[in-house]
C-alpha cells in the first residue's frame, strides 16, 4: 500500500498539470480568439453536441474568460482574468450565473514576483490579504 502511495505521490509530481488546454504560445501563433468544447452524451442517448466550456483569449494569448456548462445549457463556472503587461495574471473574477460579481483575487508584482495578493467579496469589499516575503542569495 505504502509503494502505490509512494508510485501515486510521484506521478503527481512529474505530471504537469494544466487547467486550460492550450499552450498560450500557440494560442499567440495561431491567433486564436476563442475556443469551445462540446460534449456529446452518447450512451445517455443525446446525440446533438452540447457545449461544455468556452475560453475566450486577447491578441497576446492570454486566457482572458472561461464559461462551463451543464448539460441544460445554464453556466455552472464563469470566471474573467486580467494580466499587465509583463503576461503575468493580476486578476481573478468570479461572476455568477447572471454575470455578476462572486469574489475576485488581485495579484500584485514587483520584479515579476508575487508581493501581494488581495480578496474580494461580491460587493468588491477588501475580505482577506496576503502578503508574500523573499530572501535572496548573496551575490
């Protein structure tokens, strides 16, 4: 038991995991705007595709809003994502079904390192801050 504990742990290690399933670099390339996922039901017996997810991208490739669907068609995820100028994602917002404000999460950067992270409620009210330390090696 404790080696398929020990095999799993591993494998989780060196298997990247990736969210979104296009590389942003390719997304760039081949300037792709958006991409959508159907999903067809064949042993439930649905044969016309129903759409998944939706990902939208700006000119630069970066994922800039994603929509997950149910099978009836209701949004069941939405979430919108900014990034400044360097490519580095400063913002996170979670929308509701209606295309309102759930939380969002802001990413502050100096030196391209994450100094600071804040948390917003639904009516954007500051709710919880972290703040991020580095040491450094001497040169």
């Amino acid at each position: 038991m404790r080696l398929h504990i020990r095999i799993l742990f591993v494998l989780l290690i060196l298997i990247p995991v990736s969210g979104h399933a296009q590389n942003k670099e390719v997304v760039r390339k081949n300037k792709v705007e958006s991409q959508t996922v159907y999903e067809y039901f064949i042993e439930e017996g649905i044969s016309e595709p129903i759409v998944e997810k939706i990902e939208k991208y700006d000119a630069q490739g970066n994922l800039v809003e994603v929509k997950e669907f149910n099978k009836e068609g209701d949004i069941k995820d939405w979430k919108l994502y900014k990034y400044d100028a360097s490519g580095n994602n400063t913002e996170e917002t979670q929308m509701d079904m209606r295309g309102n404000q759930e939380e969002r999460t802001v990413w502050v950067y100096k030196n391209g390192l994450v100094v600071e992270k804040k948390y917003y409620d639904h009516k954007d009210r500051l709710v919880k801050r972290k703040e991020y330390k580095y040491t450094y090696f001497e040169e």
